[in-house]
C-alpha cells in the first residue's frame, strides 16, 4: 500500500516536471474554477508568443488533460463543464486583440457531426470568426442529413466538420456521398481526434482536407477557396 503510493506519487511528479508550465498553471485556474487565473495565464502565453497558435495548444493540451483525469475518475464531470465554459468566454474576450478584416469572406458552415464532443469546435469557430470570415455555427449532436440540410439551407461553400469519435468520423463519407449526389461543389474540411490519431483517415472519408487544429484551417480555406 505504502508503496504503490510512493509510485503515484513519482508518477505525478514526473507529469508535472514534463509538462509546459503555462500548462500546470492553466489547469490548476480551470481546475479550481478561476476565470482571472485562467485569462492571466493565456494572456501571459500570448504576450511571450505573440500568436494564438501557442494560446490554442496550451488550451487543448489541458482540456485533454482534464478529459483524461475525468475518465480516470480524477475530476468531475461538472469541472470539464465549467473549463470548456471559461475557456471559451477567454477565447471571445481575447480573439478580437487577434482579429482581422476579411473583404468577400466564403461562407462557412462549422457543426458536430452525431457526437456531443464541442469544445474543439467552439475554438475552431472562434479562431475562424477572429480571421474575418463569416460562419454559420450548426451547433453538435447533427446527422448526416442535418449537416447536408444546413449546408444547403445557408448555401455554404465550406463545411467544416468536427467529430471525436471513430463512428461519427466514419459517417462523414455519407455527406460526401449526398454532396455528390446532389452536385454541390461544397468544400469539406474535417478534423478532431480521430483524424488526428489516423493521418490519411480524411481522404478514406471523401473530404477535401483535414486540419490538425484551429490555426492551421486557416490557410486551408484560403487554400480551397482559391481553387475554386
Ligand atoms: C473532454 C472529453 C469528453 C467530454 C466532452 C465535453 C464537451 N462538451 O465537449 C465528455 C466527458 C462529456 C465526454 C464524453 C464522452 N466521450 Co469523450 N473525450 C474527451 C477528451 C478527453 C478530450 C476532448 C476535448 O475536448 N479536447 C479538447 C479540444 C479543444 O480538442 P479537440 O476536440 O481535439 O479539438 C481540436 C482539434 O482536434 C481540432 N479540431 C476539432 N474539430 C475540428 C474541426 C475542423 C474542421 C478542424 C479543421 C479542426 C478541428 O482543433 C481543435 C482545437 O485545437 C477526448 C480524448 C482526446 N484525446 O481527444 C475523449 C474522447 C473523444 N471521448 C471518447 C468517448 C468514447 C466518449 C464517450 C462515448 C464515453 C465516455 N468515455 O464517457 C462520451 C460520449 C459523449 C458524446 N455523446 O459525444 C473517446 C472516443 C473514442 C473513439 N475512438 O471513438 C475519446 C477519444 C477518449 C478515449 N481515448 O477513448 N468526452
């Protein structure tokens, strides 16, 4: 007994010496709740880095780490709550200071497909809103034909698609067959986990690309919307 705590103990040391400290500091103010704490240290993330690529990873990086101790039975469900929760209010007071103006922005549809999994999306919108462009939030928990509906609805020309879950992933293969069938020349950009842990899990699918987080899916609308 005396010993396995020793281990847990060295374990947890050795967490803590490896990871960034910005990380530690960010999940000790989500993880007690502290919205000030919490806008400090991304603030500080920024002003060292100048760019939100950095303040994005320190968020992700701690909102796994978060999810992960939930499921290892660490930290409740209401602490996940309340840290996507402040981490998104963080985000809206900070991107403006990042933002810039967009002329004959496309129009862009963002919603989760099947999956309830949405803060990575809330920080994808975020960024993407922060860019100039203008986007339509189809919110998550969305079928196939949900997703297809809005997107035709809004007359989007890039669907942007997130999912966390293998099944939800594979079910993107059903937008692509739906846009063929119905010929809409909609861009398809997917990403989350699963395509993340599977790097040519996309082209399996029938997207038009994938994007490993927020500040990378910039270049790539740019880059779709150009080939137009
Ligand atoms: C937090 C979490 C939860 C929270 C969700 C809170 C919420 N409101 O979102 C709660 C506790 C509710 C939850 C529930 C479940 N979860 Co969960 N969860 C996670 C966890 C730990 C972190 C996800 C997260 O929020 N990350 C932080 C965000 C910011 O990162 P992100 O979503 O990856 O997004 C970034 C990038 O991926 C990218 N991105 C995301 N979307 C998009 C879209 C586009 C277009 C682009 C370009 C980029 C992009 O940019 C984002 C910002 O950088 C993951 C583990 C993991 N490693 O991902 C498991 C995980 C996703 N969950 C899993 C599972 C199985 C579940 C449950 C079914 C069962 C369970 N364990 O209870 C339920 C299902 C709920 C449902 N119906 O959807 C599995 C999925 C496994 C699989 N292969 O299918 C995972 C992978 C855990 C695991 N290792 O098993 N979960």
């Amino acid at each position: 007994m005396g010993r396995q705590i020793l281990k847990d103990f060295v374990k947890v040391g050795k967490q803590m010496k490896q990871r960034d400290s910005h990380t530690q500091l960010f999940l000790d103010a989500l993880l007690s709740m502290d919205r000030i704490g919490s806008e400090i240290v991304l603030r500080d993330v920024a002003a060292q880095h100048q760019s939100f690529e950095d303040v994005e990873r320190v968020i992700t990086e701690t909102l796994v780490i978060i999810g992960d101790g939930w499921e290892a039975g660490d930290y409740s469900l209401f602490q996940i709550y309340m840290s996507g929760v402040i981490c998104e209010e963080t985000i809206a007071r900070m991107l403006p200071e990042f933002r810039i103006e967009r002329k004959n922005s496309p129009k862009i549809g963002i919603g989760v497909l099947i999956d309830r999994h949405a803060l990575g999306k809330r920080i994808v919108k975020a960024v993407v809103q922060a860019e100039g462009f203008e986007i339509f939030d189809f919110g998550d928990g969305l079928s196939v034909d949900e997703m297809v509906d809005k997107t035709m609805a809004y007359r989007i020309d890039v669907l942007m698609v997130s999912t966390l879950m293998l099944p939800s992933a594979l079910k993107v293969k059903g937008i692509r067959e739906q846009f063929d069938q119905r010929k809409l020349k909609t861009r398809l950009i997917v990403g989350g986990a699963p395509f993340r842990f599977d790097s040519s899990l996309w082209q399996q699918v029938g997207a038009d690309a994938d994007g490993k987080n927020a500040t990378a899916v910039i270049s790539i609308i740019e880059r779709l919307v150009d080939r137009q």
